[in-house]
C-alpha cells in the first residue's frame, strides 16, 4: 500500500521493539504500553500496521484521532471500543452503566471519568482473556480530551492481561507523560537515498540529491511526495527545494499544488470528505449527490495518489486532508458542512449534525446555538466535559444577543473549569463579562472565578472571592448564598495560616455572620451557623449547633450535596466536638458515597478521613490498606493530595526512615499548594514521631510550629496534646501551661469521654501528687469507654512512667505492661519501645512482638491484594479498588499462594495477622 510501504525502510530499532512487544503480549501474556512519536510523515503509521501485521495469534483494534471530531466526547474511544461491545454484561454493574451512559447508549448519572477508565480498562481484559489483544490509537494528538484521558489511564493501569496499548502521536498530549516512549527519527543517510531514488523519474545530480535528503531529514513522507512537484529540470538544478519553510508545511504545499492541478468537481469531492470526520463513504455519496458531484471525480484524485475511497474514505496522509481544507475557501467549506448536515441523521448522530451546521453557519445563528447547547447537555450526560464546553462556546460565538451570549459564555466557562481547561475558562468569563449580566450572573461569575483560585492555587485568593460572590447572592438566592458563604469558611479552614491579609478565617468568620436568615435550618445551615458562632464568640458557642448539624447531616440530602459537605462536617464539627462515633459514621459514608458514585475524585480526601479514624482506633493495618489505595487512586488519577495518611501511619509506627521524607516533603508540597491546614497536620505528624522516640525536644519543636496559628483553635486539637507531653519532658512549664489553656477551652464543652480524658491526661502532665494520680486514673476510666485504643495506651504509658518516678514500681509494672501490650499488638512501634524502656527500669521485661517472616515474600501491591481477598472483596471488588483488572488481581493471587504455601482464599485469614505488616 502507498500510505505504509516506504515508513519500514531502514526501520530496524524500531521493528525490534515492536516485535518485543508483541512477544510480550501475544506470547508471553504480558500487558504493554508504548507511545510511538515523531514528525509528521516520519512513518509513525507504518510502524503501526508493521505491528498489526505481526501480531500473529492476537486480535488487534484500532482508533484514530481526527482534528475535526476533538470536539466529540468519547469518540475516538467509541471507535476502539464498538467490535468489543458485545462484552459489556461481563463487567461490573456500576463499570456497565457508566460505559453505556457515556458513549450515549442509555441515560444516567454522569458517569466519573475515572469510572469511565477503569471500565475499559476492565473490558479490555475481558476481551484479552479469548484472545490477546493489540490495540493502535493513531494521530493521539487529536483525539477528544476525554477519549484520551481515558485511554493514558488504562494504559498506566496495564497489569497482566495479554494487552498491549500502543499510541501514535506528532507531540504526545501531556496525559501520555511518563509512559514509555519510542521515538521515530528520520531514515539514515544511505536509506534515505535508496528511497529518494526509488521515486525519481530522472537524473539528479549527487550533491542535489544529498541535499534533498538533508533538508527533508530523512522523512519518508517528503521524500516521497516533494519529488512529485518539481521538474526534472528543478531536480538536475537544485531548485525547488524544501528551503526555509518548514518541512510539514512544505509537504502540505506539495499536497495543495496537487490539489489545484485535478479537475474542479474532483476538488470539491476532495473538500467534501476532507470535512467528514467519519470517513463513511456512504455518507460522503448522499452529501455529494445535491452537490452534484459524480463517482467519475473520484478517479483523478485516487489516481494522484491523493485519496482511497473503498470501505472508508482515507487520505493519503492527515497532512493531504488539511491541505484540502485549509487551501479551500470559507464559503466553499460552509457549503460543504451544510451538505454534510444534511445527510447526518438527527436522532442517530445529532452532535455531529448540530458540529456541521455550526461549520456551515456564515455568521450568528440562534438555531445552531440552541441545537449546539442541547448537544453541550448530552455531552455533559455523559461525562464528557471537554466536548460540553466546546459546544457552548461556539453556541456562545454564533449567538447574537448580548444577554444570551453572555450567559452562554458564562456557561462555556463553567464547563471549562470541570473539564480542567482554567486558561479558556478565564477568556470566556472575560467574554460574560462584556456583555449584560443579571445579578445572579455577575454573581456566578465572582462564583467562578473563587473556584478557579481555588482549583489553580489551593486557596490564598478563594476565600475573599467566595465572599463577593456570596454577598451578591444575598438578596437574589439566599440559599446559595448560605452555601457560598459555607464555602467560604471551608476555603478559609482550609487555606489556614497561608491566608492574605485580611482574609484569614476569623475575617471570613466575620463577613460569613451577614449570611441571610433561614426558618427550616438543614445540616449545612446549622453548620454555618455553628462554626460562625463558634469562631466569631466562643470556642463553645458554635457547639450546640455543630451537634445538631451531625445528628441530621444527610437528612434530606442529595449524593451530590452530602458528597460536598462531608470533609467539613468531619473537620469542622466532628473533631471540634471531640465525636469520634459520628466521625467514625461520616467517614464510612464518605468513602461509600465516593464508591458507589464513582466520585473517584473525591475518593482520596474520603479515604484519609477514614483511614485516621482506624488510625485513632489504633487499627492501622486497616489504616495501612487504606493508605496504599489512595497511592493508587493518586497514581491512577493523578489527584494531588498530600500523604496524610502515610504520613500519620508512619509517625505511630515510628518509622523515622519512612515518617521524616514524607513529612518534609508534605510541608514543601502544602505550602506550594496554599493549604495551610497541612502545615498543621505534618508538625502534629513529626510531634507524634519525636515523642514516641523520646527526642522531646524535637516534638516540642515541631509541635510548637504546628501550634503557632492560634486563629483556629480546632485545627490544633491533635496536635496541642503533642505539644504538652513535650513540654512536661523538657522543662516548658509556661509552655505546656499556654497550650492547656487553649486545650482546655476546646475539650471544656465537649461532652465527650474523648475530649475530657484528653483534657485530663494532658492536665496529668502539668500536676503533681494526688492531683496528677485523679487525673490519670480519670483519663484511663474516660478513654477506656471508647474505641480510641491509641490515646488510651498512651494514657497507661504516661500514668505508668509517673508511677515509676514516684518510686511505685509494681504499680508501674502494671500500667506499664497494659500500654507495651496494648502499643505493641497495634504497631505502634515507637511508645511500644519507649514502654519497654520505662519497664526494663522497674525490673522487669517485655519482648518485641515477632511477625510472619512470611509475609517478608510477598510485594507491597501482593499484600494490599491478599489482605482485601482475606476480607472477602471479591476480585471485580478488589481491581475496582486498586484501579487494576480483575485478571491482574487473579495474576497477583497466584502469586501469593504460592509465596504462602495456600490453595484458596478460604486460608488467607490463617495465615495473615490482623495486626500490620512491615513491608
């Protein structure tokens, strides 16, 4: 064939690789990823159909991506995926419905775009499983942004499954970073000659040749096409030479001269596929006939080398159909999308019909905007975000009307900034603004404009831009305004002691009291009357309704708007109320909300929240499992989020190898973000670490950093006990008496056996004689009626250290021997030693608890594995969680029960310890 014959000259690295990936995949039952790119013309598609051609024993599926179809979500995954979708029903439910909704097949939620990957990542295996599969996405430069998002996602989830996914790119689109790369250069000297040579219909002269062959750097596509232009007088002379032009736009220029030479019906056919996207020969036909373009037009071009026309349209390169289009006039590509609207089927393929007609528009048109606003709705029905704020701005573009066109625009620009895409959304913004805005749309604006400081910088310029957009909604939508202004106080929270000036929270706080009144007050009311209350009065004034907001939280809630409001609720009213019950509830519905949704997300920030409940509870080989899935949902997503929940895990155990880089790379990393809160939360990490060491004066440090933003006193719950032992150990008494001062004010009015044995153990630190021995027995009776097993431990650790300074050592033994037991079987490596210390002194001994060399074999990913099959995930269950196939689960199963000398899962829990495992 002419489009591939010439790229394989020569290409000897380059067919090695791809037979090493086709052993791999076909032979082997490996998974592989490649990403083939180069200039164009350089032989990238030939390198494709080599590798097709040779995938002996596989099945092989196509896509390419089409300039002209960017605009269309999910259509060049739609293209790879259609032979396959056959095999749907053996996909998990939720995988199955997200599938269908978003390549239009049946009606739902919008489906996570992440949810989205792991279904075809899932059905890919499942096709792989008959037959190893070779998928080529060719021109990946242009495909939809979501089709692309989706497909660098399953191609970085690859685990065992017979696939091999390989793209071919001009520039590779930044999802593709870091996956490997084979690069495709021009052919060498001597081969570049012999294929010049082999096109040449007469003599040249050698050092003309060699310098064709030197300003076309060996691309096969310009070796074969510019030839085809000159005369042999201009060959033997040296003249029309590439030059100074650059080469993709001198093949192009080659490809119009071409064009201008065949006849003027053959052009217009030329121009006519050169705008359909799909390459239907059916389709083109029909739109040619009213056209009255003849079959006989096809001829010339085909003759020219220029265009196929069998069961698909196809250009002899990308390049020859922009040379076609571009060369055309406005008028005359109008008159072919017309054309081409016409034939489209309005109810089969309305987005594409609703694309043309905007191409063909000459100028404002109220009815395409309208046809191109329903299409941005089913767009946006599927998940396609990109495709939806493509077509509402150019609904936008041809509208005529100032107030319309605007708020269009301000609908473009929402759309943007949920498909990521923040620099076009400030230009339409920009375009909203110029024209009449209502008040509520200025106040969308403000709106908007807070989310992309938000989104963009983490934080510092959200909180006063909430409060403008909140303050003009007062009087428009008062309920939104509510929610804007609570928004505001989460954004504020959040950004913490990297807040501008005069936008800290207790501002914030201040401006947030001015919110509109509400008669039926629901969860997120009460929630901002509360913290309002609790930041602008008293520490304790805000709780009675932060209480009332836990006890109806969900009430009358949407998924959507519970999924919005949790991280606040569990920070801003659960921990300040010292509930760790309803803590421990909001995170399990966190995380649950985030599943069954496919809010993949919100998924990271719900799995911390959970997995420092387990952690408080001192289960933290469930907070370990749990830590390890958010790696792999940030791997898989590319979701930034600080390591909390590493970063809390390591400082219990006290892993200072492990707990030290990730607490000064979280302190680098929050601050770049402008999450002040995350300053916090590393000090309290390295005050952890350093007392459970006994390096007191280092937690005394840390703690007193972590403790120096005193505006809001709940961020400092955990970390102002921190901040006490260390100074009961190093002579800070003023120190130590300042923050239980401030201890006392949050724990005071908590109601909690939580917040008051806290109070009473710090307060211990502080007393002397009967005072401190009450006090320690208080904390001990206190936290022992919850599930805090942690804070309790460490309560018998300090109540038995006291003891033993007191010259009590059998009553030391006692508390000292319940905390090593109790620390020890936890994990908690760090207080376990400093308790055996403490006992070693009294006279007595305890012994390091000894874990299952066994599970020294297994991989990290093997035991995270092992550990869900032990409680009993299944393995749709467990891939769903991992982000992998449920093949690659099986695959790693293997593994493990062969490592662990098993036959079945039913053995698993035998032979794996609740408690953690030290990878």
């Amino acid at each position: 064939m002419w489009r591939h014959a010439s790229g394989l000259t020569g290409r000897h690295t380059e067919r090695e690789t791809l037979d090493q990936l086709v052993e791999a995949v076909v032979h082997a039952g490996e998974s592989r990823a490649l990403v083939v790119h180069g200039e164009a013309g350089v032989g990238k598609t030939a390198l494709l159909e080599y590798l097709a051609g040779h995938a002996l024993g596989g099945r092989v599926a196509r896509a390419a991506g089409v300039q002209s179809e960017m605009e269309l979500a999910f259509a060049g995954l739609h293209q790879l995926c259609a032979p396959m979708l056959d095999r749907l029903e053996n996909l998990p439910l939720p995988q199955r419905d997200a599938l269908r909704t978003a390549f239009g097949m049946s009606a739902g939620p919008v489906p996570d775009r992440f949810l989205i990957g792991l279904a075809v990542l899932s059905l890919l295996s499942d096709v792989a499983e008959a037959q190893p599969l070779v998928c080529l996405v060719d021109d990946e430069q242009w495909l939809d942004h979501a089709s692309a998002q989706v497909l660098a996602f399953v191609a970085r989830r690859l685990g065992a499954e017979s696939v091999g996914l390989v793209f071919a790119a001009r520039v590779p689109s930044g999802d593709l970073t870091g996956l490997p790369e084979l690069a495709v250069r021009g052919l060498p000297e001597a081969d570049a000659r012999t294929l010049l040579d082999s096109v040449l219909t007469g003599p040249i002269d050698e050092r003309v040749r060699d310098q064709i062959v030197v300003e076309t750097r060996g691309n096969p596509l310009a070796l074969l096409e510019l030839p085809r232009g000159w005369t042999v007088a201009e060959l033997a002379g040296g003249f029309g030479l590439p030059g100074a032009v650059p080469l993709a736009g001198s093949i192009e220029q080659n490809f119009q001269q071409r064009v201008g030479t065949l006849p003027y019906q053959t052009q217009r056919l030329l121009l006519l596929a050169a705008a359909d996207p799909t390459g239907d020969p059916a389709l083109v036909w029909r739109a040619a006939r009213p056209l009255r373009i003849g079959a006989d037009a096809a001829a010339p071009a085909a003759d020219a080398g220029l265009i196929e026309f069998g069961t698909r349209v196809r250009f002899r390169h990308p390049l020859a159909r922009s040379a076609v289009y571009r060369s055309a006039p406005a008028q005359d590509r109008q008159e072919m999308h017309r054309a081409l609207a016409e034939v489209t089927d309005p109810l089969l393929d309305p987005d594409r019909r609703a694309w043309h007609r905007a191409q063909a528009a000459p100028g404002p048109d109220e009815d395409i905007a309208a046809e191109l606003e329903r299409s941005a709705g089913r767009a946006r029905s599927r998940g396609g975000l990109a495709a939806a704020a493509a077509f509402l701005k150019q609904a936008a573009t041809l509208t005529l009307d100032p107030a319309q066109r605007a708020g269009r625009a301000l609908a473009a620009a929402q759309a943007k900034i949920q498909a990521g895409a923040f620099d076009v959304a400030r230009d339409l913004l920009a375009m909203a603004e110029s024209g009449p805005l209502s008040n509520f749309q200025q106040a969308s604006v403000d709106l908007l404009r807070a989310q992309l400081a938000f989104i963009t910088s983490r934080g510092p310029q959200a909180p006063p831009l909430l409060l403008t957009a909140a303050r003009k909604l007062e009087l428009i939508d008062p309920e939104l305004s509510r929610a804007t202004y609570l928004d505001a106080l989460s954004a504020g929270i959040f950004t913490g002691r990297l807040a501008e000036p005069g936008s800290g929270i207790l501002e914030v706080a201040r401006a947030a009291s001015a919110a509109p009144a509400t008669l039926t007050p629901r969860a997120p009311d009460l929630l901002l009357d509360g913290l309002t209350a609790h930041f602008n009065l008293a520490y304790s004034a805000g709780l009675p309704m932060l209480r009332q907001a836990l006890s109806i939280f969900g009430d009358g809630m949407s998924a959507e708007e519970e999924l919005h409001w949790l991280w606040l609720t569990s920070v801003g009213a659960a921990i300040r109320v010292w509930d760790y019950e309803r803590w421990e509830a909001l995170s399990i519905r966190h995380v649950q909300l985030a599943r069954d949704t496919g809010a993949l997300s919100e998924l990271p920030l719900a799995l911390t929240s959970r997995a420092y409940v387990l952690l408080f509870g001192g289960e933290l080989a469930a907070a370990a499992s749990l830590t390890e899935e958010i790696q792999a949902v940030k791997e898989a997503t590319g979701i930034g989020l600080a390591p909390y929940g590493a970063m809390g895990l390591a400082a219990l155990r006290g892993d200072e190898t492990v707990a030290r880089p990730l607490i000064e790379s979280a302190l680098v990393d929050v601050a770049r973000r402008g999450e002040g809160v995350g300053i916090t939360f590393a000090e309290w990490a390295s005050a952890v670490l350093n007392n459970g060491l006994g390096n007191y004066d280092n937690a005394a440090a840390a703690a007193q950093r972590g403790c120096s933003f005193d505006d809001d006193l709940g961020s400092l719950i955990w970390v102002m006990p921190e901040l006490i032992e260390a100074a009961s150990r190093t002579g800070m008494t003023e120190v130590g008496a300042r923050a239980y001062e401030r201890l006392d004010e949050t724990t005071g009015a908590s109601e909690s056996d939580w917040g008051l044995g806290i109070r009473a153990r710090s307060g211990a630190l502080l007393s002397e004689g009967e005072a401190a021995e009450h006090l320690y027995r208080e904390a001990i009776a206190r936290l022992g009626k919850t599930r805090l097993r942690v804070d309790l431990a460490r309560a018998h650790l300090l109540y038995g250290e006291w003891l033993r300074r007191e010259r009590r050592r059998l009553d030391a033994r006692e508390q000292l021997r319940t905390a090593h037991d109790l620390l020890d079987t936890m994990g908690i490596s760090g207080f376990a030693e400093r308790a055996r210390r403490e006992l070693q002194a009294t006279g007595a001994t305890a012994h390091k608890r000894a874990l299952p060399a066994v599970h020294e074999e297994l991989t990290a990913q093997e035991t995270q594995i092992a550990r869900l099959a032990r409680d009993g995930l299944s393995n749709p269950e467990i891939g769903t969680r991992l982000f992998i196939s449920a093949h690659t689960v099986q695959y790693h199963l293997r593994k493990v029960f062969t490592k662990l000398g098993i036959t079945s899962r039913s053995q698993l829990d035998r032979v794996l310890p609740s408690g953690p495992i030290h990878d």
